[in-house]
C-alpha cells in the first residue's frame, strides 16, 4: 500500500488520524525482517565454532572470514539506504528480505570438511546482504515517527534487529548442545526468512513523501556533522558488531574453550546489548544524546581497561564480566548516538533560520540521507576489530594488543563527542522572535553571550525556548 499524504509532525495526524497506528505497524514489521537479517549477517560467528581441526583454518583464518561478512554489510548499508525511496519501504523490506535466502542456501550445501577456504569465503560475503537490511529499514522508520518519538522508536527497531545476533547465537548453542551439525542450524532459518518477507508484504507500506533526494546525498556528504557521527558510531556500533563476531573465537582461541563452552556465553553481551539500545535512545530523548553518548564512551574505556588486566592475566571469569559490561555500552551507545543523528540536524535547520514543518522536513531529509552512510562506517569498525584482533594473534598470541587499541579508540571518541557537542553547543531559536523582538529568525547565541548589559527584555518579544546539540 502506498500512503499519500503523511505528516507526523502534526499533533492531530499523529494522535486522531491513526498516524501513530501505522507508523507503529510499520515498525514491527520493520524489526523482524531486521532481526532475521542481522541473525544471517552474523551467521559466520557461529559456524566458525562448528569448524574444528578437520576444517584445516587457523584462528587468524576464522578471524578473516568473518571480517569479510562484516566488510560486505558495511558496504551493502549504502545502497540499502537509497533503496527505501526508489521502490518504496515495503517493497524493499520483501526484497530485502528474499535475498537473505541466498547465503543461507548457500552455506547449507557447503558447510562440511574439505570445502575450500575460498568457497568458505564466498559464503561469509555473501551473508553480508543481512547487514544492508539495517540501513534500509532505519532510513525507512525514521520517516514513520515524529522527531519527538525518534529516538525511542529507532531505538527498539536497532535493539529488535540487533537482538538477531544472540538469538542465532542460541540457536547454534542448542545446536551443539543437542549434537546437531550447521546445516541443522541453517534449515531452521529458511522458513523464518520467508516468514518476514510474507509479513512484509501483507502489513507493511509504502510512502510515497519519500523521494530519493541526491540534493540531500551531497549535502550529507559534504557536512563535517556526518562524518563526525559515523566516527561515533565506529565506537558504539562498530564495536557491537565487531565483538559480536569476535567474542567466541576469542574464548576459543585465547582461554581453550570448547564450542559448546563458547557457544554458552557467547550470546550473552549481544543478547544484553540488543535490548538495552532503546534504552539509550530513551535516555538520549530525556537527557540528550550528546551528554549519555560521552559518559557511555567513559564507561566502555572503563571496561576495556578491566578487560585488558583480565587478559594479561588469564581470567576467563573477569574477562567474560568485563567483556558483557562492555556489550551492554556499546548497545547503549548505539541507541543515543543514532538519536543525534536527527536532532543534529533538525538544530542546523533552526540555525538556518526554518521553523515548523519546514525545520522538521529540512531535519528529516538530511538524517535520512546521511544515517545510510553513518550506519555503513560504522559497521566497518567491525571490520577494523576483527582485523585487529586477527593482527594481535598473530603477533603476540592474545587479544591483549586489540584491547589496548581499542582503548585508545574510545579515549578519542570521548574527546570528539565533548570537543564538537559539549564544550561550546551550538545554541538556536526554537520558534521565530514575534515581530519587533529585535531578532531576526533563527538568530542564536553562544553560551554566556547573553543580551548587551543594562539591556532589559523587549516589551513586545516573547521568551524563545532554546536547543542545542547538547540537547540532540
């Protein structure tokens, strides 16, 4: 169904002409077909543990192959993006959804000793098509909602795709526990993938206000604000995946575990990091984006810094503590980051002197554009962890090396989110001055700028309420 008109951004819309409703509608379905897709993304970091000595891959070999499924989706988050507008949110969301039963099959004839690396290799790429789902549906939902309700609402359809990782996880673990082989794993998703598609298809729409805009595209491109949020998000998101991918080789490889003991902890930090993401956006609705997003990056630091002492000291109890601690960080990262997106936006509209709908489209229009783009980068910090966990093996025989890496990483991200959005927020109008305020539209002030001293209000201006990034 295509939707003509929609406008969330009126009060009445939203509330007494059912837009709540659908856009409500939209987002469940949205979740789903995302959830299958991030489970089949991350389908390597469960079949490495079915891979033993008869496979003939050393861990630096498992560490690549899942790093290209990362690489893959990462790219895929780009296109996926644009695809919304060219044929619409439902109909992607279908062919989204079928095409994630190409590298299942794929790896469901595959899957046995004596297949070659290579072919191993094409089947990891191949899954990364489950990593474009999430740019797509993101980009799609965040047209449904109100800029009031964004961070909430993409928050539970991040946390709901999110939340694919851990349960594929436990699906190979009850796998393993019940000496089942992969292809039993991989026959148990091909009905779920047709169930998405055929839900998608009979309870999901179109709209027909969104229009691939490339005005849009280069102008996301071009602001540095896009950038510095996919930089962000390589610390939250990027690290989610990455670990996601990583954290049961690690157990395998650093402390000895077996499959089975890997696969039983293994979805624990996804699983705990999925659900908590809206929570993030939550919290960033309330306290803003900026504020939780910087102390989030203190905590991860933190985490790292225990999980490194737990590595160089062989502590597979602190180690696991630590490494669940910092799961859930980044998932609450990921949740207030991706709420700054539009809010970030929606300021350098007010700051351009829009007000009303028009602030509200101008904000809605560069978000959309850029959070495809955001979303890719970020997941190439999935990639740039495996990759360093790979080197830091192969080097010194640990992750201890990675972990120190990605210390560093997080100091950076901190000194970013203060230096750009906190030490001096950029602050604007929220409505336009009445006339004779003396203030022209959009006009704004820095903090301590303040009105001229011995200056009184003027009679006739009326008090403006103010945002900031610190606020996004």
């Amino acid at each position: 169904m295509w939707i003509q008109r929609w406008d969330p951004e009126d009060e009445r819309f939203w509330t007494e002409e059912g837009g709540e409703r659908v856009a409500r509608r939209n987002l469940g379905f949205s979740i789903l077909s995302e959830h299958i897709g991030f489970s089949i993304w991350t389908l390597w970091s469960v079949m490495v543990l079915f891979m033993g000595p008869e496979y003939g891959i050393d861990p630096a070999g498992k560490f690549f192959l899942v790093s290209m499924a990362t690489l893959v989706g990462a790219v895929a988050r780009v296109p996926y993006t644009f695809a919304v507008a060219r044929f619409g949110g439902r109909n992607w969301t279908i062919i989204a959804a079928g095409a994630l039963l190409l590298p299942t099959t794929a790896a469901f004839v595959v899957m046995e000793p004596g297949t070659s690396y290579t072919t191993f290799m094409v089947c990891a790429l191949l899954t990364g098509v489950g990593g474009g789902n999430f740019a797509s549906s993101m980009t799609n939902i965040n047209s449904f909602f109100p800029l009031r309700k964004k961070g909430w609402a993409l928050g539970l359809n991040a946390g709901g795709g999110n939340i694919g990782v851990p349960v594929v996880q436990l699906a190979g673990l009850a796998v393993i526990g019940a000496g089942g082989g992969p292809r039993v794993l991989l026959g148990i998703y091909v009905p779920l993938i047709f169930v998405s598609a055929v839900c998608a298809a009979l309870f999901m729409d179109n709209l027909a206000t969104v229009k691939n805009d490339t005005g849009a595209a280069k102008e996301s491109v071009r602001d540095a604000h896009t950038w510095i949020m996919a930089f962000l998000y390589v610390g939250t998101f990027g690290s989610f995946i990455g670990y996601s991918f990583a954290f049961g080789l690690v157990l395998q490889t650093q402390f000895g575990r077996t499959p089975l003991q890997a696969a039983a902890v293994t979805f624990i930090g996804p699983l705990l990091g999925s659900l908590i993401r809206p929570v993030g956006g939550r919290l960033a609705d309330r306290f803003g984006g900026a504020r939780i997003t910087l102390w989030n990056f203190v905590g991860m630091g933190a985490a790292t810094g225990v999980v490194v002492i737990a590595s160089m000291r062989e502590s597979l109890a602190l180690f696991v503590a630590a490494f669940v601690v910092l799961f859930v960080l980044s998932g609450l990262g990921n949740g207030s980051t991706y709420k700054m997106i539009p809010g970030i936006f929606q300021a350098k509209a007010l700051q351009k002197g829009l007000h009303g709908e028009a602030a509200a489209a101008y904000g809605r229009r560069l978000s959309g554009a850029s959070m495809g783009l955001i979303g890719a980068v970020g997941a190439l910090g999935g990639l740039g962890i495996n990759l360093a966990f790979r080197q830091s093996f192969q080097t010194v025989g640990s992750g201890t090396g990675a972990f120190v890496a990605f210390l560093v990483f997080y100091a950076a991200c901190f000194c970013v989110t203060w230096a750009v959005y906190l030490r001096r927020p950029m602050v604007v109008p929220a409505v336009p001055a009445t006339p004779g305020s003396g203030q022209a539209p959009g006009s704004g002030q820095t903090p301590g700028s303040g009105p001229t001293p011995g200056s009184g209000p003027t009679p006739d201006a009326e008090e403006k309420p103010q945002l900031t990034y610190a606020q996004v």
